[in-house]
C-alpha cells in the first residue's frame, strides 16, 4: 500500500557530501512525521534527523551543523543533505515516516541506502 524508496547513498571520502532522498508512494493521505534512522555494524538503529508535518526539524548531536533534513510534500519526497562526512558516518540509512492512509495511521521504514566514508 505505501512504499518508501531512498536513494543516494554511496562511497565518498572524508570531508565530502551526500544527498540521500526518501520517496513516498502508494494510498497516502497524510505524510506527518518523516525522519531518518542510520544503523552501523554492530550497533543499534539511532535517530539521525526528523521533520514533523508542521515543518519542524530537530537533529541528533551528532548531525547538527552538518546535516540537513527537509522535505518537498507536493513530492512527498523527505531529503537528508549531508556535509562534512566523517567515517564514522558510515552506516545504513534508513527513512521513516508516519503516514495516513485511508484505513489506518502506521509507521513506515524504507530498504535502507549505504553510505560509507573513506578514503
């Protein structure tokens, strides 16, 4: 019924950037919170940044002043600018978002996109 999609991920040295993107499809009603998730081996999935339906954007220490979260809801496309990458970036990440949908109100995660820092 809804899908997320990221792309954008990839191999990219220390100091560099990426962009990842998150698209949305499917019986969607309401996008309300979208966010992104980042996994490293071995360790726990952890919060990278959100952006509520109202536009409010928060982010995890780790992230602040090198990424950016936003969003296009004509697209239903949630983006993740990252700058400055450091390797211990790397990590699979993962979209997130609370959608509507004509039935239920449910939690939805994409495939995940690699993206690994290192010269």
């Amino acid at each position: 019924q809804v899908q997320l999609v990221e792309s954008g991920g990839g191999l990219v040295q220390p100091g560099g950037s990426l962009r990842l993107s998150c698209s949305a499809s499917g019986s969607i009603i309401t996008i309300h919170t979208m966010a992104w998730y980042c996994q490293a081996p071995g360790k726990q999935r952890e919060l990278v940044a959100a952006s509520s339906g109202g536009g409010t954007t928060g982010y995890a220490d780790s992230a602040k002043g090198r990424f950016t979260i936003a969003r296009d809801n004509d697209k239903n496309t949630l983006y993740l600018q990252m700058n400055s990458l450091k390797p211990e970036d790397t990590a699979v990440y993962y979209c997130n978002a609370v959608i509507s949908t004509r039935l239920s109100l449910n939690d939805y995660w994409g495939q995940g996109t690699q993206v690994t820092v290192s010269s």
